[in-house]
C-alpha cells in the first residue's frame, strides 16, 4: 500500500508507518485489506508520474515506481 502526502512524506518513517499499519490493520469493516501488503510511502512524489506514463510507456513506469518505492 502507497501512503502519498504532505502529512506521510514530512512525518518521521517510525510515525508514518504507525498511521499507515493502522490502516491495514483495521477489520472494522469498509475496503478488503490485502493480507500481505506492505506499507510504503511516496517520498519522492513518483506515484502521480508514475501514472502518467503508465498508458504510453508501462515499463518505464513500472521501474520508476520500483526504484522510487522500494518495492525491486
């Protein structure tokens, strides 16, 4: 799961997650939740970019996203 924001971006990592794992770990009911997802934030701001490119060049989108997130 991509957390992207003001909020998470200038948050310490350790707060952060702490929002984020509360968000996956919330059963109460309203969206399905992954059963292993791994909360990561948008530092760099790539996600909107990433979206962009994504319908004309795919695999570029997909390595920007890869590289920027952590998720290679």
């Amino acid at each position: 799961m991509v957390g992207s924001g003001g909020v998470l971006r200038h948050a310490a990592e350790a707060e952060s997650a702490e929002v984020l794992t509360a968000v996956l770990t919330d059963h109460a009911g309203g969206w399905p939740l992954p059963r292993s997802a791994r909360p990561v934030v948008d530092v760099d701001y790539v996600l909107a970019a990433g979206g962009l490119l994504a319908g004309a060049h795919p695999g570029a989108a997909g390595a920007l996203l890869r590289r920027h997130l952590g998720t290679d």
